[in-house]
C-alpha cells in the first residue's frame, strides 16, 4: 500500500501520516523543517519526505517510489517494523499501565 499524504507536518495530516505508516503502508510526505514531527517513530517508519520548498521534490519522491520497488518494499518493511515496535495492541497496552501506574 502506497499513500501521499501533502498536509503531514502537523495537525489532522500528520495523525494521517501515523496511521497510515502503523498500518503499515509506505508514505510520502511532506515536512517543510525537521522538528519534533520528525522524531521517532516518524524517522523510523516507512516514509518518503520530501520538502516543499525544493521545486521538483514531490516528483522526484514519487518516482522513486513508484519505480524502485526494493525502494517500495523497504518502506513498507520500515512501517511495519515502526508499527510492532510503537503502535502494536500490545506497545500501547503498556504504555497505558505505564501513565496508569504513574497515577499512584
């Protein structure tokens, strides 16, 4: 599964972003600076950024997507890798005992 998602440096789109990857599918997206949005499990999953900025970007990301397929491949492994590691059933269940505990 491939998806372009343009809005992906905040807000909705960068929710979008994380969902898609944690599904497992290989993204590109848009990220005009590095920042906090580009922290993990953001570098670590499956995405293809490109900047905004640099006229062309966008094509030349697409492209080698589109065209490479180990290229392809290695992105949908990165988001599955992400997904196990950050934001399987058992991650979150974790990391909710975890914040529960801290209650206390």
């Amino acid at each position: 599964m491939l998806a372009i998602v343009t809005g992906a440096s905040s807000g909705i789109g960068a929710g979008v972003a994380k969902s898609l990857a944690a599904a497992g599918a290989a993204v590109v997206v848009n990220y005009p600076s590095a920042g906090s949005e580009t922290a993990a499990p953001i570098t670590e999953a499956g995405l293809a950024l490109f900047s905004p900025q640099r006229k062309g970007d966008l094509g030349d990301v697409l492209l080698r997507v589109l065209e490479d397929e180990h290229y392809r491949a290695s992105l949908a492994q990165r988001s599955w890798v992400a997904q196990q590691q950050y934001f399987s059933w058992p991650v979150i269940a974790a990391r909710y005992a975890e914040f529960m505990r801290s209650l206390k």
